[in-house]
C-alpha cells in the first residue's frame, strides 16, 4: 500500500514536469537553426561579458540631510602667490560675529611670481582638467571615486635656480575658523586687532607698489584630500591697475565621502568672481586687494560609492541568456514560416512539382507515365 502511494506521488510529480523531454529521434536538426544557435550562444557570450564589466563598475550616489554639526571648526586650506613683497601684504579672517581669526596657521614664503617651463605646463594641464570638469560635471565621479590615487594638485617646486628678484610672496596653510559666514582677505599691510573690527597697517606703503596679481594653487574647506580638484585651484588673475579689487563670493557645502578607498568629512563649493578699479573719484569705493566672501549652506551633501550586489547580477545574467533564447527562437520560427508560405505560393523548394517517368526497357527511354495527347 505504502508503495502504491509512492508511485501514484511520483506519477502527479511527473504530470507537473514544465520541461517535457522530446526523443532525440524526433528531434530534426537544419543548417538554419544551427547557424541561428551559433549567432544566439555568441550573442550571450558578448552581452554576459560586458555585463561582468558593468558588475565590476561603481557609481556615486548623493543623498542631501541636513547638517547637524554646527560646533566644530571649518579648516581653511590656502595656497596662494600675490605679486608683492611679504612684507607690504597681510592675510586674515573676519567672520559675520566679528571674531579676528589670527593668521598664526599661514606661511609667507617670498617667491617669484613667474613661473618655470616645468610649472607653467603643469599650470595649463590644471586649467584645461578645469574646464573639461566645468563641462563635464560626470567627471567628478571619477574624481571622487580615484581619490587618494590622483597626482596632488600643489604646485610643484621649481626645477631651475631661481636668477630674478624674490618679487611676490606665497601665502600657504591652513586657518580654522567657526562655521559661520566670514570674509578671509589679503590687502596691504599687516592685520593689527582694533576693539572695533580689525585693520591694516597700510599708511606705509606707497601706492605704486600695490599689484594684486596673483595664482591661487589650492584653496579648499575641509579636510584635504589628496586628488580632488576645487573650483579655484589653478586660477591665475593679473592687475591692469595699482588699485584694484578682486572679490570671490563663495557657497560652501559640507560633504560627507564614503567610498572604498577613503572615509572623510569634506567640504565642495561653487564661485562667483568679480573684479574692478577703487577709483573714488568716480564712485568705485572700497579697498585694494582679494577678498573671499564665503558662507556656508545648511544643508550636506552625503557622496557614497555603491556597488551591484552579486544577485542582481546573476538576475541580469539569467535575463540575458533567457531573453535571447527566447528571441532568436520566436525569429527563427517566424523567418521560417514567411518562407514556407513564399515558397508554397510559388511553388519553390519542397513545393515545387516533380514529373514521374518510366522505364522501357525496349527502346531504353524514359516515357511520360501521363501525356496531354493520351487516349483513353
């Protein structure tokens, strides 16, 4: 009894076979379905290979929160070459609460403002990666996703002895100030504290030495990262006038990187330039130098590098082979039964018509079995 019920689970097991077993000796096999089966293995072969490389691929994901660290302090990365001596320019900070941020952080190194052969070329590889990154905003990604692997985007020293006059002076460090909108500018003279504000000592220097010609190599907020490529990094502006004014307003955005090479708290930021002649006599107001307006938005950008997971890359896998499959052997039937009816309507191949004949043995030639001209 226990066996009868076994063969009847087996035989309603086998009722329910979705995948019916054809014999071979059914099975007629043609050139076209052959050279079909070629094309659709090949196909699978190409499509399963590109998408092992799509599998392999990352991408960068951006989500946006609301920034919730207003405690901490803002580091300010600054390499910057003004085309005046150290001792006639001053750099410091001074944010929207009026807080003095000293320049203890800031080098003044006395350089010379030309740059050599090996310099300037790397000078206009930097420019044109900036302009290809303003028109392509997808190269980015790469950026971010070669980070720590990228050449560093110093200015690199000279590779000649320098014969002219030390006639500018590089300004390089870091500042931290509060997270709070602020104005860090280079002017002339030296920042002395007032109980007011803040103001240079400029009564010294005489009008015709002012030149705020200068390159800004690297300015960036954050902690820097090695590879990365900020909006001003490499901008070079030269002074048609003694009294002249340079502004940079600034819109810093905290950003939160997260990919497989490096964990960091960063900060991205776009740039809006303007630059015109003090000339009080003609209503231009203000003072001579270079001024970088920042502020910061509250919200914060999150950058993660995200990866296929391997089951939706198996899925993608099965769809490619099945669909293929499945297609090339919908066309094949199609193809074949277009030409059936080509050939059945025109009586070509298998349907055209065959002539029987006999043969007499008599006369050793094949005679018509029926004749138009027969008698009955």
């Amino acid at each position: 009894m226990r066996r009868l019920n076994k063969k009847k689970a087996l035989n309603f097991v086998k009722e329910l076979d979705a995948f019916p077993k054809v014999p071979e000796s059914y099975v007629e096999t043609t050139a076209s379905g052959g050279t079909v089966s070629v094309l659709a293995f090949t196909a699978m072969a190409l499509l399963a290979f590109f998408e092992f490389f799509v599998y392999r691929d990352t991408w960068m994901k951006y989500e946006y929160e609301v920034d919730k660290d207003f405690t901490s302090k803002l580091r300010i990365n600054i390499d910057i070459t003004v085309a005046m001596r150290c001792q006639f320019v001053g750099a410091d900070v001074l944010d929207l609460a009026e807080t003095m941020v000293a320049s203890d952080g800031l080098q003044y190194e006395p350089v010379i403002f030309e740059l050599s052969p090996q310099q300037r070329l790397w000078h206009r590889t930097l420019l044109l990666i900036q302009n290809r990154l303003r028109e392509e905003h997808s190269l980015q990604d790469v950026l971010f996703k070669n980070v720590m692997k990228g050449a560093p985007t110093a200015l690199p020293p000279r590779e000649d002895d320098p014969t002219h006059p030390l006639n500018a002076c590089r300004i390089h460090g870091h500042l931290y100030v509060n997270k709070v909108a602020g104005n860090f500018h280079i002017t002339v003279g030296k920042a002395i504290p007032h109980p007011r504000g803040h103001a240079h000592l400029a009564a010294l220097v005489s009008h015709e030495t002012y030149n705020f010609s200068h390159r800004i190599d690297h300015l960036s907020f954050g902690e820097e990262i090695p590879g990365i490529l900020n909006p001003l990094d490499g901008t070079e502006k030269v002074s048609a006038d003694h009294n002249q004014m340079f502004q940079y307003f600034i819109t810093i955005v905290p950003t939160k990187l997260e990919t497989y090479k490096v964990s960091a708290d960063t900060h991205q930021y776009s740039v809006t330039e303007r630059e015109r002649v003090i000339n009080h006599a003609a209503g231009s107001h203000g003072v001579s130098g270079i001024f970088m307006k920042y502020d910061i938005s509250s919200l914060m950008v999150k950058v993660t590098e995200q990866h296929m997971p391997l089951w939706q890359f198996l899925v993608r896998l099965c769809g490619i082979v099945g669909g293929i499959f499945s297609t090339t052997g919908m066309l094949h039937s199609f193809v074949g039964f277009c030409v059936d009816v080509v050939c059945c309507r025109f009586k070509l191949g298998v349907y055209k018509p065959k002539s029987m004949s006999v043969f007499d043995g008599h006369v050793n030639s094949l005679t018509p079995l029926l004749s138009e001209n027969a008698e009955h």
